[in-house]
C-alpha cells in the first residue's frame, strides 16, 4: 500500500490545481448526469391479476415498461408490428422479469384495419384489459403514408392508438379501475394541429409533423378523460425524458458523418431505456394516482403541459376530426 501512495500523494502535491479541477469536474458531470435521469418509481405496487397491453413493446422504453409490469406479476402483451422482434423482446421480458405470463400479438399502427383486427381478438380472448400504454411511436421519417393514406406520424403515433383506445375501451371499463397511459412528448410544447392541413401535404416537415403529433397525444388525453367521467378510467399523458433508443432512426442517418459526430457526447447526457420508461411506470401504478385523470406528467411527477395543449376547444375538434378519419361513429 505504501509502496503506491507514496508516489500519488507527490503527484497530488506537485499538481494541486490539475487534481481539483479533474475531481470536480468528475464530481459535477457525475451528478449532472444522475439529476438528468430524472425521477425514479418508488411503487411497490403489485399487478397479480391484471392484464397490460402495451404497444411498440419490442424496443426502447416501451421494452422496459413491460420488463417491469411483468415483475409486478401482470399478464402482459406487447403489441408489435415485427412479430421476430416481438417475439424475441418477449423472450427477453420473460427471462429478465421470471415471468412467464408474456404474450405477442400482431399490431401495425399504420393501418386500421390492424388495428380493428388487433382490438378483436383482445375483446374475444382476453378476460380484462386494466392497463393501455399507448406508448409505440415513429419520429421525423420521411414523407410516408399509413395504408390508409394519412401521414405517417401523426397516422402511428395518433390516429392509430386512437382508434385502438376507442375499440378497447367497453373492456378497460368493464376491468375498471384500469389506465390508458399515452406516451406523449415536450415536443408537444411547440406542436401545433393544422386543421385545414391535417395531413401536411402542402408543406411537410419531419419536425413539425412529429410535435402535431405529439400535441395531439395531449389533447386526447383531454377530451378523453372529459368524455370517461365517471367511469373509473384514468388517463395519463405524458413526457419520458430524453432517452438513447432506436426512436432516431429516421432522423439520425439523414444527417451528415461529422453532425452525427457532434451527437456522441451528447449520448452521455440522455436517459438509458430504463430510466426513461420510469415516468410511464408512475402513471401505471402510482396508487396515489388513480383518482387524478386527465394530467400531464415529466420525471415522475405531475407538469402543466404548454397552453395548446390544454385547448378544451382543440381538443373537442380533434376528436371528432380524429373519429371521421378513422371511421368511429
Ligand atoms: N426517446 C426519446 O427521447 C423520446 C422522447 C419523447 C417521447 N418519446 C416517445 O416515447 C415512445 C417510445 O419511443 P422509444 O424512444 O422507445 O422509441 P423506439 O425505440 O424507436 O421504439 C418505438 C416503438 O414503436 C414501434 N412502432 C413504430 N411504428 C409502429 C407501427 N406502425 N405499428 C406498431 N408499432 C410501431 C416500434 O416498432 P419497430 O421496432 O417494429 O419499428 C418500436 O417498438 C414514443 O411514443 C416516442 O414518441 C421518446
Ligand atoms: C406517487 O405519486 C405522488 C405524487 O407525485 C408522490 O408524492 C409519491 O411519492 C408517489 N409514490 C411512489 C411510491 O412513488
Ligand atoms: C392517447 O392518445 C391517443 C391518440 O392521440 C388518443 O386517442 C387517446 O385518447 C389518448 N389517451 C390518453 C389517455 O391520453
Ligand atoms: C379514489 O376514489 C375512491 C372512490 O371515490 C376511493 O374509495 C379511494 O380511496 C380513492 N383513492 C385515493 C388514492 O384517493
């Protein structure tokens, strides 16, 4: 022991500055990086008996999210497009959480009538539904089309788990108390809906397509909880975070080597899958939660989502928007 700090206690001694500023330094970025992974679900709360559907369970935080409900003792389905993905996340979801109970089923969220197929065979074959974690997402693609010719993001991460929360929602009530927990984003925050271009054919923008969205997520939440009164049904809208996931798939390769270059450091900075599927964990078994619907959360904790998203008005013209296009009565 000696032997080694004899020469350290010198160096330290030689280069007192260069020692402090590395030790601070350190120190700093260490706890800069903790206080940006956010909150963390302290819940307990147990899910035996209960069953969660989530989407886009293949990857990311959604993968997480179903580690995690299938610890608690859920039944849990992950509804995916790719069925050799999903099926391999379902492996990992089983051996990670001990849980056998873990299911697959097809969900493409680009087309409703995946959509209408997936909701029917929950409704004939499951017994209950008391969790829907809307959580599947597509950000900044190119300009593509869901089968039914909507654009694609706000096509997937909107209309689709519109429709599919329509559909499943006798059998939410039926389970109730149960949740319908959407995963939005802060990228809400600058969204605006164009009416009177929903589909953003005359000027689209990966961007500004991916906040429309977005803000859609929250004005759902909205309306929604307005028409589920009394029905013991909960909603919950929601910011993960930033998080290192497969969700920059489509914006990354479009940018040059030394831009994707600029972007390493910053990884260092964001949430890993884990910690960004906490927040989503909280809306889900949080108890102290399931009297409060309708809200906005970030990092484990309740936030006043940006004024358009709070538009009563929007939010009601959205949804009947929102119900022509996918043909909901
Ligand atoms: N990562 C972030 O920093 C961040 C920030 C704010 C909000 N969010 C939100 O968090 C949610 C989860 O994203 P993530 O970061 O975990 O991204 P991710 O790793 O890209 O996962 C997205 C999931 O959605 C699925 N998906 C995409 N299109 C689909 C479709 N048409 N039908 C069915 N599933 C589809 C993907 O399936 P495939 O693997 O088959 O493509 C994948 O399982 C999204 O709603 C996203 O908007 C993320
Ligand atoms: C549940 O949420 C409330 C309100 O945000 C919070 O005060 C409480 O600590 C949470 N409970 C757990 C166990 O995380
Ligand atoms: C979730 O978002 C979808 C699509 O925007 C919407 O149809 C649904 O009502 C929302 N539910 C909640 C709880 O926010
Ligand atoms: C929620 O409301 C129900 C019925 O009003 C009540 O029995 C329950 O104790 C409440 N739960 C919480 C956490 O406030």
């Amino acid at each position: 022991m000696q032997h080694y700090t004899k020469p350290v206690k010198e160096f330290v001694e030689e280069h007192p500055t260069g020692v402090a500023v590395v030790l601070v330094t350190g120190v700093g970025l260490f706890v800069l990086r903790r206080w940006l992974a956010g909150g963390v679900c302290r819940s307990k709360a147990r899910l035996d008996g209960k069953t969660v559907l989530i989407t886009g369970a293949n990857t990311g935080i959604g993968k997480e999210t179903a580690v995690d409900m299938a610890k608690r003792g859920a039944r849990v389905i992950l509804a995916c497009r790719d069925m050799g993905r999903a099926n391999r996340a379902a492996d990992e979801v089983r051996k990670r959480s001990g849980n056998g109970n873990v299911i697959v089923k097809m969900l493409d969220l680009a087309s409703l009538q995946s959509v209408r197929a997936l909701a029917k065979d929950v409704q004939q074959t499951e017994e209950r539904l008391d969790i829907l974690i809307n959580n599947a997402g597509i950000m900044m693609c190119p300009q593509w089309k869901t089968e039914d010719g909507f654009e694609m993001q706000f096509g997937v991460n909107h209309l689709g788990h519109f429709l599919l929360t329509n559909l499943l929602l006798d059998l939410l009530k039926k389970s109730a108390p149960s949740r319908v927990v959407n995963v939005s984003s802060l990228a809400h925050e600058t969204g605006k809906i164009h009416f009177d271009d929903i589909n953003l054919e005359k000027n689209y923008d990966a961007h500004t397509s991916y906040r429309q969205s977005k803000l859609a997520n929250v004005l759902f939440t909205r309306e929604l909880t307005v028409r589920l009164k009394g029905s013991e049904v909960a909603t919950y809208a929601l910011h993960p975070g930033v998080i290192h996931t497969e969700l920059g798939r489509h914006f990354l390769p479009s940018l040059p080597l030394w831009k994707r270059l600029l972007f390493l450091p910053f990884f260092f900075f964001v949430k890993t899958p884990w910690q960004g599927a906490q927040t989503t964990i909280y809306c889900t078994v949080n108890e102290s939660l399931q009297n409060t619907s309708g809200l906005y959360y970030s990092d484990c904790a309740p936030k006043e989502a940006a004024p358009q998203g709070r538009d009563d008005a929007a939010a009601r013209r959205l949804w009947d928007l929102s119900a022509s296009m996918v043909g909901l009565a």
